[in-house]
C-alpha cells in the first residue's frame, strides 16, 4: 500500500465568490482533512492563489488535482512534496504584560525563539513567530507554561524551489 505524505498544492484561480466551497468539498466528499489554507493574491496581476497542506497518497493527490483543476474558475493546480518547496507558517501569542517584566524565563524563551515582540500595554503583549510548524509549536508548548490569552496560526505559505510555469503559460494564452 503506497504511504500517506505531506503535500502543499498551490492552485491558481480567478477570484469567484464560491470557489473556496467547491474547492473545499472537493476534500470532504472524499473525506479528506486540510491540514492548512491559505488565500492570497499571486505574482500574476488578477489571479488568487491556494495554498492547501494535506496529508494523502501520491496517487489520490493527482486524483484530487484533477478534480480541481474541473472548477472553471481554476486556471493550474500543482502539488509539491516538502523537499520541493520553501515554507513558513506566522502565528500572534497574547500573552499577559507582567509575566514579560517577572518572568525571565520568558525573556529567554521569547530571545531563543527569533520571536517578535509587536506590541506591549499594560494589560499584555503580543509576539509574532514565522518559521517551520515545528518551531511554532515548540514555542506553544513553552509559552503555554505561562498561560496564553489567544493564540493565532495561519495556514502555510509557500514557494517552489523549481520555476513555477505558470506565468510562462499565462504570458502564451494572453498572447493569443
């Protein structure tokens, strides 16, 4: 039996209200979770772009490629491997203000991380931390010791190591 991987597949669309849910029963007809979702505008003018994590088989990603690439509004999907791309995930830890000032502890945590300290008041003070998943979480787990008022994470953002061709099939259709 083929094993279960960790895929990133970067669609590109126009930007039609609706599409996220085709595109998200899409997954939960074959009953599939998204491991992370991302939205954002790409470095084509007037396209959007997904950026979807999931964990599946070689062969059932191609399948689901297929069926996305059926959505009118899809102009290419692709999937990646990890090895293929280069990726960040952002999250906001709120985080009372006194533990920032008595807790040295936290201090260090905050310096060892590369996390950012965006803002402080009196009540608390919000860090930022861009990296892998791992490094996020780890930071979770530290701080949770301390006692998080909210936590945020978005979904992974990423770009291929290798040339994407899309803009070279775009640039041939616009030609036409």
């Amino acid at each position: 039996m083929e094993e279960k991987q960790l895929y990133t597949i970067s669609v590109y669309t126009e930007n039609n209200i609706g599409l996220l849910n085709r595109l998200s029963a899409i997954f939960q007809r074959r009953h599939l979770n998204v491991e992370s979702l991302n939205t954002s505008v790409s470095e084509i003018e007037g396209v959007s772009r997904f950026t979807i994590v999931v964990i599946m088989t070689e062969e059932n990603i191609k399948k689901i490629i297929g069926q996305i690439e059926k959505q009118v509004e899809v102009i290419k999907a692709y999937f990646h491997k990890d090895e293929d791309t280069i990726y960040q995930e952002s999250c906001l830890f709120k985080i009372k203000s006194d533990l920032l000032f008595e807790e040295r502890d936290i201090q260090n945590i905050i310096k060892e991380s590369n996390a950012r300290i965006v803002t402080v008041n009196r009540e608390f003070f919000v860090l930022e931390k861009s990296g892998r998943r791992a490094e996020v979480e780890l930071l979770h787990r530290e701080l949770s010791a301390f006692g998080i008022m909210q936590f945020v994470r978005s979904g992974r953002i990423a770009v291929t190591k290798e040339p994407m061709e899309i803009s070279k099939m775009l640039a041939a259709f616009n030609a036409n």
